[in-house]
C-alpha cells in the first residue's frame, strides 16, 4: 500500500493516468489503432515531438517559455538540405553544422531574454517569425527534396528488430533525467523555476542557467530537425508550424509547472506520447486539419487550466476524503 499510495503522489502518476484514458479512448474510437502497423507509425511520429520536448521542459522549468523550436526545426531542415544536396557537404559534416545552428539559435533567445531582459515569451514569438522567415529566404520558398540517400536509414534503419528513434528518445530522456536529478545544473534549474531571488542569493549563477536551458532547447529541436529531414528525406520552411504547441503541450500534460521548478523528464515523454496518440487517433478518424488544431489547442488549455488548479484540487480533494472517512468511522 505504501508503494502504491507513493506512485499516486509522484510526477507521472497523472500523466501516466491520462495516456492510458487517451489510448482507451482512441482505440475503442478506431479498431486500427491497436494494429501493430499503426502503432509502429506511432512510435516514429512520437519521436521529433519527444525530441523537442526536452529542451521546451528545461525552459519552462525556469519559469521561462520557448515558442520557437517549430521555426527552427524549420530552419535546420532547411539548412541541412543546402548543405548536403546543394553544396555537396558529407552528411556527418553538415549534420554537424546544423546542431551548432541549433545552439546559436537557441543562444539568441537565451541572451535576449536573460541579459536582454525581455520576457521569453516576447523574445521566442518575435525568433519563430525571424528563424522561419529565415528558412524561407534561404530556400526561396521552395522544399528541396531527396537530400542523401544516407539521410532514411538515420530514421527507418532498426536495431534488433526496433526502430532506431526509440533508441534516440530513450538515450537522450535518459540523459536529461540524470542531467536534471544528479548534477549541480540540473539542480540549479528547478531552484531557478522555484524561485529567482533565492536562487540567487544561494550562490547560483542564474543567468547563465537561464541562458544554459534556451541553448539545450536550440540543440534539442535541430535534434528533431534533423530527424525530421531524415523522415521526409527533404527540407522546407513549411516544417515544424505545430512543433513548438506540441513540445509546450507535451511538457504541460506531462506536469511540468509554467510558473517554473516543477516537472520532470519521465513525465514528459509521458506527455509526448499522450500529444502523439491524440494526433494518431485524429489522423486515423479522418479529421480534418482545422478540428486537428482546435483539439490540440483545447488539449492545452485542458492541461494549463489543471496545471493552474492542481492546488485547488488537491485541497478540495483532501477535504473529500476527509469528509467520507468521517462518515465511514460514524
């Protein structure tokens, strides 16, 4: 009972909860989602937006907000494709390049918005207008397809039967756990997301903490960037448009607090995962893109609004259950 009564209090329990609500719900809505076939797809469509949601989870765990990885998924397809199909740059190279794009796009939104001091939300919605008009000054609008014949196997190739992306989420979730449990900058950003005053006047350096999570959030989305590109096998400037909603939302169903200090990896990919049978389970009834949006957007605002009153609940949930074990010993 102890262990259980545990679980219950932990992270992911609520998370965890609404997967499972969501998957039952899906797949009594449409009897192909359980088909291998279609859950093999899932666990591929899953991967960009888990990808980029470690780095969205870091920002937000600051108390900041980051709307920008969808343009710079956008961005790195793009630049990636320039790099390799047009200028003949090997794969690694340009890979390479792309994921230092990545850190400085990430570095630009960190420096405005902590030595700048404009709010992260000011400085990511004016970044995602810049880095996708970007992507289109680059390509002039146009998609540029089969970059490398190298470029599929990254994404479809399988390791003892199992699509290589799981191998990606696990390894870099597994990383971002242990960077945000076990090391003296993980810590630092909870305390930061906790409360800046105190962080600061306990010693960390919060403004290069700040500035560390929106440079770990630029390499995680060209992460998804690239695997994207190596998805389609193409760059466009279309890329990415729900991306950044899908990596918030993600971090948000998965509990993570926008007031900041709160959340955690595991229950993330939690969330991610909830975002991409949501997405599935709409694809596989034929909605259309427009209800697509809405729902995403109203599966947000479900999840900001809990977020807003976990306090709340719990207290009017305490009192229930005070109230019925009265009644019960009476």
């Amino acid at each position: 009972m102890k262990t259980i009564s545990k679980f219950i209090r932990s992270t992911v329990a609520g998370p965890l909860a609404a997967l499972i609500l969501v998957v039952l719900v899906v797949s009594l809505a449409s009897d192909r989602f359980l088909q291998v076939k279609n859950l093999s797809n899932v666990s591929l469509q899953v991967a960009t937006v888990a990808v980029v949601s470690i780095g969205a989870t870091l920002v937000i765990l600051t108390g900041g907000i980051d709307l920008s990885p969808g343009s710079n998924v956008a961005l790195t397809t793009c630049a990636l494709a320039i790099l390799v199909k047009n200028m003949g740059i090997p794969l690694p190279v340009g890979i390479i390049l792309v994921l230092l794009l990545g850190l400085v796009l990430g570095g630009v939104n960190g420096f405005l918005s902590t030595y700048g001091k404009i709010p992260s939300f000011i400085v990511t919605l004016a970044t995602m207008s810049i880095y996708r008009g970007l992507a289109f000054l680059i390509t002039n609008g146009t998609p540029i397809f089969s970059l490398s014949p190298d470029l599929e196997p990254i994404f479809y190739g399988q390791l003892l039967g199992i699509p290589l992306p799981f191998y990606y989420v696990i390894t870099l979730y597994a990383l971002g756990a242990i960077f945000l449990r076990y090391t003296i900058l993980g810590r630092a950003i909870y305390a930061l997301g906790g409360n800046e005053s105190a962080a600061r006047l306990s010693g960390i350096r919060v403004n290069q903490t700040r500035m560390l999570a929106f440079v770990i959030s630029g390499l995680t989305a060209s992460i998804g960037g690239v695997l994207l590109a190596a998805w389609l096998n193409s760059g466009s400037p279309n890329y990415g448009s729900e991306l950044g909603l899908q990596s918030i939302a993600a971090a948000v169903i998965g509990g993570a607090s926008l007031a900041g200090g709160y959340g955690s990896m595991v229950a993330t990919l939690i969330g991610a995962l909830t975002v991409a049978v949501v997405q599935n389970g709409l694809n596989l009834k034929a909605v259309p893109a427009s209800w697509q949006e809405i729902t995403l957007g109203s599966v947000i605002v479900l999840a900001v609004g809990l977020d807003m009153w976990r306090a709340s609940l719990g207290k009017g949930a305490g009192r229930l259950y005070k109230a019925l074990s009265g009644s019960r010993t009476s």
